[in-house]
C-alpha cells in the first residue's frame, strides 16, 4: 500500500496519520481487534478511492475522523469498523451484502441503518425523503442504539467541516442539527457531543449573536478565572478544616458552552450579567456520602440561593444524569453555581449511554441496566406505530421528546418526563392508555385542577379514574400537548367510530332478519353467519356489521347472502331427526311473562320476581348478578356495582338479558365541562336529537374553577343506545367528561 491517506485531516486544522489513530485505539482494544480496524481501512479507503470532500480533501479523511470522535468514547470495535464503513454502500459500488460477508452481519445492519434511502426511490417532497431517512434511522436504532452514536459522529464532523458548504446548506444543517441531533445526544447523555453540536450550529443560524456572546466572555475572562480560583482555594481549606476525611479528586472551574447561553437570554428574556451558572464550580468526590457532606460544608460557607438547589441524585434526570447542583451568593455578592458528584457520575455526564456501553460485557446483569436505561426510547418508538406517515412521525419526536421538557412525579415518586406545556391529561396518557381513557379528575400536588393546568417541573400529580367514565371528549384534543396523548385519543375515537358501526348494522341487519322469521342472536350463537362472512369477503362478523353500519355494503345485500345460506327444512325424515334438525334452526322464543319486562332471567329458571337495582340502574349490555332478597325475589345489580361487596356470595345467583325488552331503563350521567351560557340547554337539545327522553335534571356551577356540573336521568333501551346518546354529549364543544354515576 502507498502514502496516500496516510496523513488524515480531522476537520479542526489537525493532521493525524492513520497510525495514530490505530495507537490510541490500541490503549483498550486488542491485537486481533486492531487488525479488524486496519483491514476496514483499507477496504474503505479503496472504495473511496477518487472521491474528494467540498474541502478538496480525500474521502477517507472523513470516515477517520468518525471514528476518532467515537474512539474518545472508548466505543467498542463493532462499532469503529461500522463507522470506517458508514459511507461506502450510499457513496460507492460497495453492496451491503459484501460488507456482511467480509465484516459480518452486526457491522453490515450498523452501517445499513446510518445509510440514506436511495435517491431511485421517489418521493412527493424533499421533506417526505428526509423524514423517511429519520424514521429508517430510528428503526435501526431500535435494533441496535450503535446506530446513532456512528451518526451522531458522523455529524459531528460534518459540522465541524460546515465552512466549506454554501451558505444556504450550512443555515438548513445547522437548523436540523437543533432539531434532531443535539437534541438526540441530549437524550443519550453524550454532553460532549451535544455542546459542541450546539455551538456550531448556532455559529451558522445566528453568527451576530454567537460572536457577540463569545466577546462578553472573553471581557472579564481573567477577572472571573482569578476569582473562581479564591471560590476553589477557600473550599479547598473548608473542606480540610473540617478533618472529615472527604478525598476531593477534582476541583474545577466549569466552562458555559455559548448555545445554553444564548437560549437563556433569548427565553427567558435576560442580559448577559443576569445569567447565574455563568461562574460555575465543580466538585468530583469519590462516594455519594462525600457529595452530601461536601454540599452541607459549601452551605455554611455561602448563603444558598432559594430555590436553585437540585438534587439529580435522589432524582436522576432521564438520560442518567446524576449530580448536586446548588447556587450560592460568593464573597463579592456574585451567584455561583457548584456542582457536586462522583467521578462515576461525571463520566455519564460527559459520555452518558457510553459510558454504560453494555456491547463491552456479555453479562446479562449490565445488559439488563443498559436496557432499562433506554426505556424512555421504547416509549419514543411507540410514535413509530401511532404515526400515519414518516413526517408526522418526526414532527412527534419533536414535539415530545426533543423539546423542552418538565419533569414532574406521580404519587409513589417516579419522575415522568413530558414535553413543556403539558396537561394532567399527557401525565394520564403516559402512565398507561386507560388510565388516561378513564380519567375524570387530576390532583396536582394534593389539589384537584383543571384539565388545562399546565404542569410544572416538581408537581406530584394523581390522576382519579372511574370504570363509568365514557372515554375522552373531543376537547382533549386540544388541551394535551403531546403527539402521544393525542394519538391515544385519536385511537379511542376511531375504536369508538368502529363500534357505532358496528352496533348500527347489527341492529340494521336483525331488523330486516325478523321479515324472515330469524333472529340474528340464536344465528351468532349457532355459528350460522361464517358462509354469509366468507362470500361477502370480510374477516369476521363485526367486519361485516361495521361495514352494514357505516353504509359500505348494503342491508339487504348481507340479509339475502343470511337467508340463502340457511338450509331449508329437510322432507321425509324420521321424527327424532326432525327433533334435532329443528333445534338446530333458528326461532324466537316466547318470554315468560314473569321476566319479559325487564329482559332479564335467572339462568335455568323460569318464572321468578325480578326487579333491577336502583343503585347501579343495569341496562341491556352490562354484565349482570343476580342476588336473592328475603321476600322481594332477584334483585339484579351491574357486575361492577359497589354494593356487591356487602351481599353475601351465597345469595349470588348467575342471571341474563333475554330477548328485546320495549321498556325504557333509568340512567343516572354525570356531565362536566366548562361554566358558561347555553351548555345545558345544549346537552338537553343533544338528548332530544338522540331520541331520549330524561326523567330528571339538575345543574351546578362551580365558579372558583370555572366548571358546570350536569345531573341528568336518562330513559335509554340498551347499552348501544346509551353510548351513542353519550357520544353526542361529548361532541359538544367544551365538555370534558360524561361518566355514569351509582345512587
């Protein structure tokens, strides 16, 4: 092999040979890992061979210094082949089935997942391209997170190389760089990387700012350098004094990078004096009990500033990172921010998820942990399921997970990460789908709120559930900030669309059945709807009834398909086969009288006084028991029904509806929504348009929060006509819920 590519420019001025680069990968890794190292080299460097960067450099220049930015991460040699390789399949004749069989498959998955989706392939906009390549990305990294340290190293470089781009491209990769990468390091903990992502960027979108920032900075450089160093030597000496035998490892000044700066000013609308962390202190101890008694000794020396103190040990933040943060009034009257922890916590702040890289062990102890620590991007991938298209997809990411964020804590003391402006409904939706479904009233830190509290960072938030909440309304929509509350409730009204049709072209369907002397229920029961399934082309009966329902196939389209595929009663049989064949054809049975009104019979029995409880009011469609009284016959109560607990299990008898019952059941609703002028003539008026009477009315307004609460009894027929009236109570702009409540 000749010199060429033997002197390798890492985009920051410096030149450093290949050699070098094998010496400092040779301080963790073997001698069989670093000839892995050397033969991808070569094999990228032949592939590569006359192609040129913009800066006119040899190609190879740049697979190199990825794989340097990630041999600082002490990255494992998978990974530093992959990144040698990343961009010989998208930029060369290379296939990835040369690279699986000379490298493996673990290396061939890593660089197919960094690799762009082929420009042969069309799309509607450079968006949509984009976003595809993003969500590809992330699928892969769902495979193996190695994905997207090779990336973010990979853009990295390419930031550090931006001068050479036209002004256009760097303000367009500096815009996505905040977006998606710095944001992404940020969640994996890499500090390192997403600093310095940050700064660059910020250099290209804003260059008045950045430099005006820098020139702040460097003003009054010595005078805050020789003032921290006093801030370093006092502790130091207080820290002795005290004889408590606390081994400092490291005390330091602490550098603010520019882009957290410039944030601060722009948000929170400060000048630059006005920012407290820009002189900062940090302390590296050796155990978690020095943290505590090194921050107990900096409070007696400076009086703390209330409410800037931060214990991220107790609490880590989500992407592992753990340390004291206080800030104190110095000795010239100045904020200092002190940092404290261990030197364990220090390298995850600075190397986050490398700096736990389960792929170096094999124990399934490490990966475990390394699992768990990457449970927030098992929840960020659920967005991959939810979203219709790859754009919504990434415009989520955005939204929920690369955004600003609030953390707040459930009652137990967990720490739940939302996005910035989040409701008690986004906290509901993240702890599980039905709580968030069934949720009628949030408490936040001990106090019952609005649903459009915004929540802040520290909050304890409770959310109050009930079995006979109806699901979300539609003004939920437009109260959750995050893509992933409101994917849920989408999901919840699309099931629910679903079911109404469902429902509507049952009822359609045995309507037109009993012109013919069938009952649709005794022919699901018999199993006798399949043949009608299979020629019509539907998966199953609730396909079929759905699509009766919202108006895709006709009723007497499925009726006749029914009818025909009944057999006709067979001739000339003996009388025990015209026994059985009889038993097996569908009739309408004729109720005892004992039990018609109410549509309700104890299994196995006839004739028995009925009555339906008043405390839970059953209707058609709930899941019933039967409990016999002394004197008053079966009192029938709802499944869920409180009451329940206090009867004994003895008297518990197993009961059914039966039939069609022409009697209307009492319904006690509860409705909840916002006080203004007209809700309850609404809600009465949607009542009406669904066909139903009510028995009894009352109303309530709760001013001090700006909430109406509606008592309503309703007559209704069965639970299909219940939940369609509920749904038309929902859609009425701001109500909030509609549950069912008991005497």
């Amino acid at each position: 092999m000749d010199n060429r590519g033997k002197n390798i420019f890492t985009g920051d001025g410096l030149l450093m040979p290949i050699e070098q680069l094998l010496k400092k990968a040779a301080q963790y890794l073997t001698a069989e890992e670093i000839n892995r190292l050397k033969e991808s080299y070569e094999f990228a460097e032949q592939a590569h061979e006359g192609q040129y960067r913009k800066s006119g450099e040899p190609y190879i220049y740049h697979p190199v210094a990825v794989a340097e930015i990630l041999l600082d991460l002490e990255m494992d040699v998978t990974t530093l082949v992959a990144a040698l390789l990343h961009d010989v399949v998208e930029d060369t004749g290379v296939t990835l089935d040369q690279i699986e069989e000379r490298f493996g498959e673990t290396v061939a998955l890593l660089v197919d997942g960094v690799t762009k989706l082929t420009k042969r392939i069309k799309f509607k906009s450079k968006e949509e391209h984009q976003a595809e390549n993003y969500r590809k990305m992330f699928v892969a990294m769902a495979k193996d997170v190695r994905v997207i340290m090779i990336k973010l190293a990979d853009r990295l470089h390419n930031m550090r190389t931006l001068k050479y781009k036209s002004e256009e491209k760097q303000r367009s990769i500096s815009k996505e760089t905040l977006e998606i990468f710095a944001p992404l390091a940020h969640r994996l903990g890499i500090s390192t990387i997403k600093w310095e992502l940050e700064d660059i960027a910020l250099r290209y979108i804003a260059p008045k700012q950045y430099y005006r920032i820098v020139q702040l900075m460097k003003t009054k450089r010595a005078e805050r350098e020789s003032y921290l160093a006093e801030i370093i030597e006092l502790i130091k000496e207080r820290i002795k004094e005290t004889g408590s035998g606390i081994h400092l490892i490291d005390v330091s000044g602490r550098p603010k990078h520019i882009y957290s700066i410039y944030r601060k000013m722009i948000n929170q609308d400060k000048e630059f004096s006005q920012i407290y962390d820009l002189m900062a202190v940090r302390l590296i101890v050796e155990s978690v009990r020095d943290c505590y008694a090194v921050l107990g000794i900096i409070h007696t020396v400076w009086k703390p500033m209330p409410g800037r103190f931060k214990d991220y040990i107790a609490s880590p933040k989500t992407n592992m990172y753990q340390s004291l943060h206080t800030t104190v009034i110095g000795t010239k009257g100045e904020p200092i921010e002190i940092q404290i922890r261990t030197q364990d916590m220090h390298r995850t702040a600075e190397y986050g998820i490398a700096a736990h890289w389960a792929y170096k062990e094999n124990a399934a102890v490490e990966k475990s942990m390394f699992n768990e620590k990457l449970k927030w991007f098992r929840q960020m991938m659920e967005l991959q399921n939810e979203s219709r298209n790859a754009q919504e997809f990434v415009e989520s990411l955005k939204m929920d997970w690369f955004s600003d964020a609030v953390y707040v804590f459930t009652p137990t003391g967990d720490v739940i990460e939302l996005p910035a402006g989040s409701v008690p409904l986004d906290f509901a939706y993240r702890i599980h789908t039905e709580i968030g479904n069934r949720c009628v009233q949030a408490k936040v830190n001990g106090k019952i709120v609005d649903f459009d509290y915004k929540l802040r960072t520290g909050d304890i938030v409770e959310i109050i559930t009930s079995k006979q909440s109806f699901g979300p309304s539609r003004d939920w929509l437009k109260m959750v900030k995050s893509s992933h509350a409101r994917n849920k409730i989408r999901s919840w009204f699309k099931k629910e669309q679903r079911e109404e049709s469902i429902a509507k072209g049952r009822e359609m369907v045995g309507s037109l059945l009993k012109k013919y002397d069938l009952n649709l229920s005794e022919l699901l029961v018999a199993d006798q709807l399949n043949a009608t399934v299979k020629k019509l082309h539907f998966q199953d009966e609730e396909d079929m009834f759905a699509a009766v329902g919202y108006g895709g196939i006709s009723t007497s389209q499925v009726v006749g398909r029914i009818v025909e595929s009944i057999p006709a009663s067979p001739s000339n049989l003996t009388i025990e086969q015209e026994v059985e064949h009889a038993v097996s054809l569908p009739k309408v049975r004729s109720l005892p009288r004992t039990y018609r009104d109410h549509g309700v019979r104890v299994k196995g029995v006839d004739n028995l006084l009925i009555r339906l409880s008043r405390c839970c009011s059953p209707v058609p469609g709930d899941e019933i028991i039967g409990f016999v009284t002394q004197g008053r016959g079966v009192s029938v109560h709802r499944s869920d029904c409180p009451n329940l607990k206090y009867m004994t299990e003895k008297r518990q008898v197993p009961v059914e509806w039966v039939g069609e019952s022409a009697r209307a059941y009492q319904v006690d609703l509860e409705v909840s929504g916002l006080e203004r002028g007209g809700l309850l003539s609404e809600v009465l008026q949607a009542i009406a348009d669904a066909k139903t009477d009510y028995s009894a009315v009352s109303a309530r307004g709760d001013r001090k929060r700006g909430l109406a609460h509606i008592l309503i009894t309703v007559n209704i027929q069965n639970h299909q006509h219940l939940n369609s009236l509920v749904e038309k109570v929902k859609q009425i702009p701001d109500i909030y819920t509609v549950r069912r409540i008991m005497q």
